[in-house]
C-alpha cells in the first residue's frame, strides 16, 4: 500500500507538473498568436499608409499637369489673339509686365564730353539719368545704367552690356553743342539704318517731350548724327535693340541751358513716359509699327538732315507764291475799278495840268 501511494504520488506530481507544463506552453501560444496578430495589423496598416502617400502623390501630380498644360494653353492664347482683341483688363495685366531698360549718360571721367565755359556736358547728362532711371524703376522697370558717377567708360563697352544683358530699350543722354549760342532745342537721333522701332522710340519721347515747355517744342527726329547724317553714333549702330540718342539743347546756349536746368524734372518724367509708351508698344502689344505710327507721334516732323534744307525751300518758295498772287489780285483789282470809272481818268489829268500851270 505504501509503496503505490508513492507511484500514485508520483503520479499525482506528474500529472500536476504535466498540467503546469501545458498551461504554460498555452499561454507561449497565445502570446506568440497574439504577436504575430500584431505584425499582420502592423503590416496592413503600413500598406494602407503606403496607398494613401502614393495615392497623394498620383493626385498631386495630375492637379500639377492639370495647371501646367492651362499655363501653357493660356500662354499660347495671349500669343496668338491679337492685343486688339483682348479686354481692358488683360490689357492692364500685359502693361505690368516690365522689361529691362539700358540708360547711357554720354561721356564721364576723363572725357568731358561737350564743354562751355565751366559747364560740361558730362554732369547734366548723369544728373538727368539718374532721375530718368528713378521715374522708370517706379513704373516696374529694371534699369541699366552705363554709370552712376563720374567714371569713364567705353562706348563700346556700353553697347556690349546692353546687348548681353538682353535689355529690351536703349537711350542715351546727351548735350549738344553748336558753334553760337543760338539754341537748339531737343533732338533724337537714331541709326541711318531706318529700323523703324528706333524711329518708334525717339519719336515717343520727342512726343512727350513737345508737351514740357516752349523748348522742347523744337524737339525733331532725324538719322544719323548732329554732326553728320551720313555717319551713326557708336551708341545707335552697335545696340541689337531699338536704340536712339537724345540730345537735350546746346550746352553753349544760354536759353537752352536754363531751360534745362528749369524744367529738367519734367524732362526726366517725359522721357520716362515716352519710353513706357514705346515699350509698351514695341514689346507687348504684337502691333506691327510701320511709318504713319512714327508721323502720327511726331505730327509728320519726322526729317532727314538731307531733305530738311529742301523742305525749307521749298516752304519760301510757296510762301513767294502766296504774296506775288495777292499782288496781282489787287493790281486786277485797280485796274478793274479804274476801268469802271472813266472821269477818274480825266480828275488825274485836270490834277495834272494844275500841277504843270
């Protein structure tokens, strides 16, 4: 009996240890099911995070090929509609659209440019460009200038900026000088090539300018040079845009001079508008320019040197015209009534015999 008490003991502690033993090989289970529950849902939610970040990404995309094809289909439609044809508006919006100027005040440092007396013409040509580029930067412009002080620099330097700089307009600013102290007045002068946007240019702010004072009145568009129409200033032959050289007075005229140093801040406002007008048409609009847009800007005062003295001939000659028919309408005019009126005939004679008795 003692002895099967011990197996049954035995067994009894066997059967406790094997129940003990499988209770904890249960619970490794369900741990291990449990964990391995949690890396599917892991996994499944990485994939569901995964979709959706390239779901993200394919509606990202498409909304930016959606706008980029519209940019490009409404750019091509600017192009190809004529200006004329586009509303107020997007008129207004094309007018915001500024460009790169390139100003160039003649002359500097060691080149005094044209001198009277203690005045050269080197000063006032930076003192105006400077307030030139002032008015044009706050009309949305960027401005170019071949110098802010009194430095020398090469002409030839100076179109070769404004060429690889890509500027849209090129103006230069200088004084005249002529042999008396007559004045001259305000000319532009563009390149004997006759490129008819340069023309375009100088006759926009001639425009301008005829509206300033009784000076500026004078203000005539011609090819060439002051000093030779045959010749072009290095400025207007070498620039690869519309380019013209303004000449503001003779620096040896006393009228001229004051006249400028009066009026030179509404000289600089209508250079900066006449320029704005030209840019506006020669690089937005689309408009093609031709010859009547040049006339109608300068009221037909565009000359050529070569024909200018011919022009004023031929004004005299019109002029001697006028006066030698009004002459002989009234000698027709005696004659007429001297035939109608016989007894004036014989008063003449009565009053000549007096006169002989």
């Amino acid at each position: 009996m003692g002895t099967l008490k011990r197996k049954n003991k035995k067994k009894g502690i066997i059967s406790i240890a094997g129940n003990k033993h499988k209770k904890k090989h249960s619970v490794k289970n369900n741990t291990n099911s449990h964990n391995a529950l949690t890396k599917k849902q892991n996994v499944r939610r990485k994939k569901r995070a995964n979709n959706s970040f390239a779901n993200m990404l394919k509606f990202s995309s498409k909304i930016i090929s959606i706008l980029t094809i519209f940019c490009l289909i409404t750019g091509f439609i600017i192009r190809i509609i004529p200006t004329s044809r586009l509303t107020p508006k997007a008129i207004a919006n094309a007018k915001n659209q500024k460009g790169i100027i390139y100003l160039n005040p003649v002359a500097g440092g060691k080149d005094d440019g044209n001198v009277y007396k203690d005045r050269k013409s080197k000063d006032d040509n930076l003192e105006i460009s400077l307030k030139i580029k002032d008015k044009l930067e706050k009309k949305n412009y960027k401005v170019v200038i071949s110098r802010n002080d009194d430095s020398h620099v090469k002409k030839a330097d100076r179109t070769e900026e404004a060429n690889k700089k890509k500027c849209d307009l090129m103006v230069s600013i200088d004084r005249d000088k002529k042999d008396d102290d007559k004045a001259s007045g305000i000319n532009a002068y563009v390149s004997t090539s006759k490129n008819i946007k340069s023309e375009y240019l100088g006759a926009s702010i001639i425009n301008e300018l005829n509206g300033v004072s009784n000076y500026a009145s004078t203000g005539v568009l011609h090819l060439g040079k002051s000093e030779d129409s045959d010749e072009n200033y290095i400025e207007n032959s070498k620039a690869k845009m519309p380019s013209c050289m303004l000449l503001l007075g003779s620096i040896s005229s006393k009228d001229d001079n004051e006249k400028f140093d009066k009026y030179i801040d509404d000289y600089a406002e209508a250079i900066a508008n006449g320029i704005d007008s030209a840019y506006y048409k020669i690089c937005l609009s689309g408009e093609t320019i031709n010859q009547e847009d040049v006339n109608k800007l300068s009221e037909n005062d565009f000359i050529e040197e070569k024909k200018s003295g011919e022009d004023e001939e031929d004004k005299s000659n019109e002029e001697n015209e006028v006066v030698r028919d009004s002459e002989e309408k009234e000698d027709k005019k005696d004659h007429d009534s001297n035939y109608n009126n016989p007894n004036k005939y014989e008063d003449d004679a009565d009053s000549y015999g007096d006169l002989a008795g």
